[in-house]
C-alpha cells in the first residue's frame, strides 16, 4: 500500500510517497517540528488525518491524555485519604 504525506510551507506545496505507514508518520511529525503547515496523511482507500491523529488511532490515547487521567486517580485518592 502507498501512503501520502503533504505539507505546505508559505504558498508551496510538497507531496511525498512512502510503502510504510510508519515511515509516512515518521516523516509527518517531521514536518511538523520543521514547521510545516497543513500536514496530512492519506493512503489510497480512506480519508486524509493529521500525524496525530493516525498516532492516535494506531496506538491509543497521548501521553498527556495518559498523564491526566492519572492526575485525576491521585487526588481522588488523597481527597479519599
């Protein structure tokens, strides 16, 4: 299968090919810490999503998502206490 990343920087816009879907995500969060605007993914048979959004689809919640939820757990806890 064939993934595409696209970009914009300015007025111009870039396109890259990969064969792996994690090569394309890799490459997606690099252009975005680069900077890049309008960052998306797409293979040929669905819909165009953001690196995040495929990073959260594939492996689950954020770290941050993740790191709150256990914030709330503690201070529950301590209000218990």
């Amino acid at each position: 299968m064939s993934f595409t990343v696209t970009a914009r920087e300015s007025a111009r816009r870039f396109a890259f090919q990969h064969a792996s879907l994690l090569n394309a995500l890799d490459q997606g969060m690099s252009l975005i810490a680069a900077g890049m605007a309008d960052v998306l993914i797409a293979d040929g048979s669905g819909p165009a999503r953001t690196p995040a959004d495929l990073y959260r689809h594939l492996f689950g919640g954020s770290s941050a998502e993740t790191a709150g939820v256990s914030e709330r757990r503690h201070t529950s806890l301590a209000v218990a206490a």
